[in-house]
C-alpha cells in the first residue's frame, strides 16, 4: 500500500453564534483523522473562545479575516465560499482537501486509497 497525504479540512466561522457547532466539528475530525490539517478561517470571535478552540485542535491554523460586513451583512452568509475558494488557492499543493461546514460531523476515515 502507498503513502497518502492527510487530507486538510476547512471551515470558516464568524462570530460566536456558532461556536459550539464548531467545537463539534474539530472534535469530531479529532476523532476520526487525528493527524489531519485543519484551516480555520474566522472573524469577529473573542480572543477567550478563539484561545479556547486552539486549544481544543492545537495543531489548527487559525487564519483570520478581515471582510467589511457592516457594509453588506449578506457577504457574511456567503463568506464561506470565499474562504473556501482562498483555501483552494493557498493549499493549491495540498492533493485532500476537505471544505466542511461548521455544523458538520465527520463520522468516518476520508482517507482511503
């Protein structure tokens, strides 16, 4: 059997409304991949829950934000897939990626041959 790359999950959250199902979704990939990459792009969460979810996926790359939602509130809603397509482009390298919703549970291995 040959080696294959561990597959690097995505997601993207904003504010803290939405946390818990984050929490959810890095523990879940903890289970079933715990030696995956994670990326995690966010914005507008407390330094104390971010400092909190690092802790919770150590090895997560926790890539902060900067889009203006003040001036268009539904960019928020559609921001996922401007991480994502980000993502595609700066883990252009990277064979497995996985682009996940927060709300998503991971229940079984995605890295078979």
């Amino acid at each position: 059997m040959g080696w294959i790359e561990t597959v690097r999950f995505v997601v993207a959250n904003y504010g803290s409304r939405h946390t818990g199902l984050l929490l959810a979704h890095l523990h879940s990939i903890a289970r079933t991949h715990p030696d995956a990459a994670i990326a995690i792009y966010w914005q507008d969460i407390p330094e104390e829950i971010r400092a909190a979810l690092q802790r919770i996926a150590p090895r997560a790359d926790f890539i902060r934000t900067a889009y203006d939602f003040d001036s268009d509130p539904l960019q928020r809603i559609s921001s996922k897939v401007l991480c994502w397509a980000r993502a595609a482009e700066e883990f252009e390298r990277e064979q497995r990626l996985a682009f996940c919703d927060s709300d998503t549970l991971v229940r079984g291995n995605l890295e078979v041959e």
